[in-house]
C-alpha cells in the first residue's frame, strides 16, 4: 500500500513537471514579435501604437479590440489570429522531415573544435541544434576553451568557421577580452595579421555579464531577438552552475525544487533557441562530490549530494566525483565533456564514443593560442579508460584533482 502511494506521487510529480514544462516552452514561443508573422506593415504599425508587440499581446485582446485597432475585415482578422496561434504552438514533426532539413541547412551539422582528434571522437565537432556542455574543476580550461570557440565561430565558413556572432553569457566575470586577441594571434597569425581583422572578431562577440538568477532568465528570454538581428551563430554560457549555487541552498527541499524548476526554465530556453536556429549552444558546468551511500540512499533525487574536501574513488564512503546540478540537468545536455587535471601542466578531457564504449581520455595544455592536443605519437594520447560509467555521469578521482 505504501508503495502504491509513493509511485502515485512520484507519478503526479513528474505530471505536473511536464505540464510546466510544456506551459513554459509556450510562454516562450509566444513571446515571438509580431513583425515576424508575415502580417502587413500597416497593420502591424496600428498594432504597435496600441502596445501590441508580441503574440501574447495580440492573443490576449478580444476580437472586438482588435479589429477596432486594426481596421482590418473579420476574415483577415480570423487569418492573422490562425497565424499567431499557430507561431506559439510547439511544432510537430516527423525523422523524415527532420533528415531532410538537415541536408538543407545552411549551418553545418557539426561545430569543429579545431582539435582533431577530439572531432573525430565526437564524429564531426560540436552537434548544432544541441547543448554541449563542458564540465570540470577550476582552472582545467573551461572558460579558455570556449573563448577558443568564441574565435572560431567567426571565421569564414571555408576555414571551418561558423562566419556570425556569438552571444557570450558571463555569470563569472571571468571572459578577457585580452585572452581573446590573444588566441585569435597565436592560433590564426595569418587571418588576424591586421587590424581590421581584430576590429571584425570584437565586434562579432557580444559579452554580457549577468550576476542574479533573476537577470539571466531574463536574458535569455530576450536572446532570441538578437540572434536575428546580430546573427549570432554561438551560444556559450559560461556557467550555468556558479548563480544557482550561490542563491539555492540545496539542503532545503524548497530551494531545490525551485532551484530545478528554474534550470528547467534555461534548458528549454536554450534548447529552443538551438533547435530553432539550429545552432550550438556551449555551457560550462562545475563539479561536486558525491558520497556513494547517499548516493544509493537519494536514488531519485534531482540534486547532488554533498560536497567534500577531498578523496578518491574509495576514500570516504567511496566518493565519487560528477557534474553539479543532479540528474535533472544532466537529461538536458546532449554532449558531455570532463575536464581533469593530470599535472601541474598537463590535464585531459574525456568523452564517450557512444553510450556503451569506454570513455576516450585525450591529453592536452592550455598555451598562447588556446587549447593544445598533445601530439598523437605521444604515449600518453589517446587512451582508453574502461571506466564503469558509459554515460560519464561521474568519473574516477586522480589525487591531483582539486574537489570544489
């Protein structure tokens, strides 16, 4: 009986999560501005002076309203209502559909990453239409590695570029506008051989520093405005953990059901501004520690455990290292790649060649221009680690790794 009453629960739980979850992505969709609707011009210029600038807007007045703001015929106001109905409904579609698309695009499928051997792990790059994350320990290169991928989406399409603009979320502070210059020399002198060269990549990367939870929601609720003015081709935020952290205390359960619900808000954001535009989005992740017999014990939560100073794999209580923001976060990102240290020098990155092959460790330095794969003659690179976690949900502890 007790049971029953716990899986019932758990069932309306993960009901109410959907339908929020679906209620929130259509909020979004009908935050769409009216000009991009097809109507005409006047039409929409009567419809401005009145306040109406979104689909909500114009969803939310009586008919009656809108054709005295219009001045339109009641079929032609019928029309522009099936159009803006329709613009903030998910859209239905089929893999045939979907194959074909992907054949038309524009954009490529994949974003290369400029490393080789890591691209041909990841069968191309970074999937387009996807999130990618990058996760890992202070100072293992997150944030050099997307100012490095920052600089590559705005090369020419012939170099292996994205050729648009990147929108930059910096939660952190931590995005140099110096390392930026930096990488684009050291990594293409012969492309950024001239000033102008310079002037095109700073202006091509929009930088915006958000501090609250509050301003980054906004933010990308607004963000889909500016990928068609702006061209942006990249999203990278950088990082998605560091504000939920410092405002949600995890231990509380009513922070950590607020703290989820509102990653879930950014996922579908960011999901949907990807598959829209069919473009990469790029986060970086922090990592937290987790005990194994709380792990056991907290089979179905959505949070990770607590956070420890230190250990290995069977240190205390057999602790383990993961990304941070628990399962529910983790189910959203389509690519993961873990960053470690190995020396003082020398860290590594691992990935999964499919859900059910060992993770790939590829061993590289952080230099002048950027991320730096060592040689592939080294005996140190590629190897295979046969880790017992296929997914990379944790990875095993190196006693040189710093735990948060």
């Amino acid at each position: 009986m007790i049971a029953n009453t716990r899986i019932n629960q758990w069932r309306s739980c993960a009901r109410g999560f959907l339908l929020e979850h679906w209620w929130y992505l259509f909020t979004i969709m009908s935050s769409r501005k009216i000009q991009r609707l097809g109507i005409a011009p006047p039409v929409i210029e009567r419809l401005h002076r009145h306040g109406v600038f979104s689909c909500q807007d114009l969803l939310s007045k009586t008919r009656l309203e809108l054709l005295k703001m219009t001045g339109v015929t009641n079929s032609q106001l019928t029309n522009i209502l099936l159009v803006a109905s329709r613009a903030c409904l998910p859209r239905q579609t089929t893999a045939l559909s979907m194959y074909d698309a992907a054949g038309r695009e524009e954009c490529p499928a994949f974003f290369k990453t400029s490393l080789g051997q890591l691209d041909q792990v990841l069968h191309g790059g970074l999937p387009a239409g996807t999130i990618s994350e990058i996760a890992g320990p202070p100072g293992c290169g997150k944030t050099q590695f997307c100012i490095m991928l920052s600089v590559l989406a705005t090369l020419p399409a012939a170099m292996g570029g994205l050729d648009g603009a990147v929108a930059y979320i910096d939660t952190e502070s931590a995005f140099s506008a110096e390392r930026l210059v930096e990488v684009a020399r050291c990594r293409f002198p012969v492309h950024f051989s001239c000033d102008e060269a310079y002037i095109a990549l700073t202006s091509r990367i929009h930088v915006y520093q958000e501090s609250t939870c509050c301003s980054l929601l906004a933010r990308l609720q607004n963000l889909e405005e500016d990928l068609i003015t702006k061209g942006i081709r990249l999203i990278v935020l950088d990082s998605v953990a560091s504000l939920v952290r410092k405002e949600f205390d995890s231990s509380l359960r009513g922070n950590l059901i607020e703290r989820t619900n509102l990653l879930s808000k950014q996922a579908a954001i960011l999901k949907y501004l990807a598959e829209a535009f069919s473009i990469p989005v790029v986060v970086t992740n922090q990592i937290t520690t987790r005990l194994r017999a709380q792990h056991s014990a907290c089979q179905g939560s959505t949070d990770e455990a607590g956070t420890l100073d230190g250990g290995a794999d069977s240190g205390v209580g057999g602790s383990y290292v993961m990304a941070a923001l628990g399962n529910t976060w983790s189910h959203n990102v389509n690519t993961r790649l873990i960053l470690q240290y190995l020396d003082e020098t020398r860290r590594e990155v691992l990935t999964a060649k499919s859900p059910i092959a060992p993770f790939i460790s590829l061993v590289y330095t952080i230099q002048d221009r950027g991320i730096v794969l060592e040689d592939s003659t080294d005996s140190h690179t590629p190897t295979v680690n046969r880790g017992t976690d296929p997914g990379l949900q944790k990875i095993r502890v190196r006693t040189s790794l710093p735990l948060l």
